[in-house]
C-alpha cells in the first residue's frame, strides 16, 4: 500500500469502466441500483495497484454482468478521492443501493478477493428482479404508467428493500398525478435504504409537484418578468410552471437567470430550486450536467 502524493484505466470488458468526477454518480451510485459496484481507486505509480487491479477485473469478468467494476484514478480525481477520504492507493469500495457496503485497502490475496466479490455475487442474484425493474422502467418511459405501476408493486411486495423499485411506483404515481399516494409511497420506504439517490430523486420530484400546484400560466408569468425583471418571486414562479409544462430546460435556464439576478433572495431560493430540478432527473441528463456547468461558472467568475 502506497500512500497518496502523486495518476491504469480499464482493460476489461463492458462491465468494467473508468470512472471520473463527471461520470461517478451514474456509473457508481445509481449502476449500484441495481448491481453491485466495485470501485477501485488507483494510481499508474503504484505498484500494489498493479496486481490488485487485474485480479479485480478478471473476477468482474468471470461474473458475466452481475458484478460491475469502476476504476478511478486518484490523480486525475483528487477531489473524488477526498469525497471518499482515499488516504492510500489501492482502496476499493463495494457500492449496493447507491451506498458504499464494504471495502479495503491495499492488495488481497486470491482468496480474500473471492470471498469479497461472492458476498457481492450473493447481493446482486435477486432471482430475476434486476430485469423486472429494467422491465418495468421501459414500460415508464414508453408512457405505460399503469402497467409499470403494477410491475413496480408486484417487485416491492416479493423485495421489501428494492429501493428502484418504491422510487419507480412512487414516481409513477406523481406521472398520475396522485402526489398523496407517491409521498405515502416514500412514507414507506425501510429506513436502510431512505437516503437511496433514487428515493431522493422522487421525493425532489414530489416537491416540484407540490410548488407546481400553485404555479400560474406560463404566459402571465413570463409577462410579469419582462415588465419586472427584478421580481423574483415572479421569476421562480415561472420556472416552476415551466417545469411543470414539461419544459424542463426552460425552467432550469429561467432559475440560472434568477441566481444571476439575485443569488441571495430568500436565503437562495434560485439555487435551492435549481437543485431539486437537477435532483430529480438522472445525474447523466444533458440538462443536469449543462445546468451545473452553468452554475459553477457563475458563482466562480
């Protein structure tokens, strides 16, 4: 084990990936969903990472898809490795249900490596609920919400700690409209998995559903900016019923113009705002990632 001071990339199959700052909550926290995640921190000058590395990758191999691999490395993700509190490089996390499970540093023998990836092997055999999820999120995103709700449901009552499936049913009802029934829903998650990412993306959902409800015309709101544009409460309004429009991006564009307006108004309301928007979609959204690249250029101009 080397300590950190000074930055190998994947050579493996499809399940095996190189991970950066931009990339770590998909292919890390919400891959962790619905199979577990390994997560190797590294560095080309270390000479443990070398032989830890490849024995990683060839157990990733050997695991046909039910075991997924994320290479990182330390030197071109320093503020990643200091998230993670990486002191020493090789350090590896194990991710289940977008939480770190288990880890260790420096280099295993065989042995110990094979009992780490079977109690991961043994997390992600579900007996088919995995492509029951997969299945049911299809069925979401081709506007069949009655029988995705279905599938969700009948997942939840086999797995009561399947946290894709109660955000799927939960979101499910917010497409219906029954923001009651998605919060009552939540309500009911175990409290193992309640700070899951994809629980929290829909409760994020929820709250936009709520200030929706109260939102006015597009039309009326978008009047009352450009006769006042230094009416915030006008400005946020609008964006939420832009969001609720579905135009998504107009709205994340209407809240970045507000936090440039006026970044401090109601203790940060823009930026508040700005952050259940991007919580409630997937962290690789094209939205997403434009927004914050938006945002971090202006408050660090």
């Amino acid at each position: 084990m080397i300590e950190l001071g000074q930055s190998q990339s994947a050579n493996g199959g499809a399940h095996i990936v190189d991970v950066t700052e931009d990339n770590f909550m998909a292919e890390v926290v919400e891959m962790s969903n619905t199979v577990p995640v390994i997560v190797d921190f590294w560095a080309p000058w270390c000479g443990p990472c070398k032989t830890l590395g490849p024995a990683l990758e060839s157990a990733v191999a050997k695991a046909g898809g039910k075991v997924r691999m994320a290479k990182i490395d330390v030197d071109k993700n320093q503020m990643l490795a200091g998230q993670m509190r990486v002191q020493s490089v090789p350090t590896v996390f194990a991710f289940w249900q977008g939480q770190p499970i288990d880890g260790f540093q420096g280099a295993l023998p065989q042995s110990e490596i094979d009992t780490f990836m079977n109690k991961l092997l043994e997390l992600g055999d579900d007996g088919g609920l995995d492509a029951a999820v997969e299945a049911a999120e299809e069925m979401y995103e081709a506007g069949d919400i009655d029988d995705a709700a279905q599938t969700f449901a009948a997942i939840v009552e086999e797995d009561p700690k399947n946290a894709a499936a109660f955000a799927g049913l939960a979101k499910c009802h917010v497409a219906q409209g029954a923001i009651d029934e998605a919060e009552a829903v939540l309500n009911g998650v175990p409290a193992d998995i309640s700070s899951n990412s994809a629980i929290e993306a829909v409760f994020a959902q929820i709250a936009l559903a709520r200030q929706a409800e109260n939102a006015g015309p597009v039309a009326d709101l978008t009047a009352a900016v450009e006769a006042d544009p230094s009416n915030m409460q006008a400005r946020l309004d609008l964006a939420t019923a832009l969001h609720a429009d579905g135009q998504v991006g107009a709205a994340v564009d209407a809240l970045l113009a507000a936090f440039q307006q006026d970044r401090e108004w109601n203790n940060g309301a823009a930026k508040e705002q700005l952050f259940q928007v991007f919580d409630s979609l997937k962290p690789n959204d094209p939205i997403v990632l434009d927004g914050r690249r938006k945002l971090s250029s202006m408050i660090f101009v």
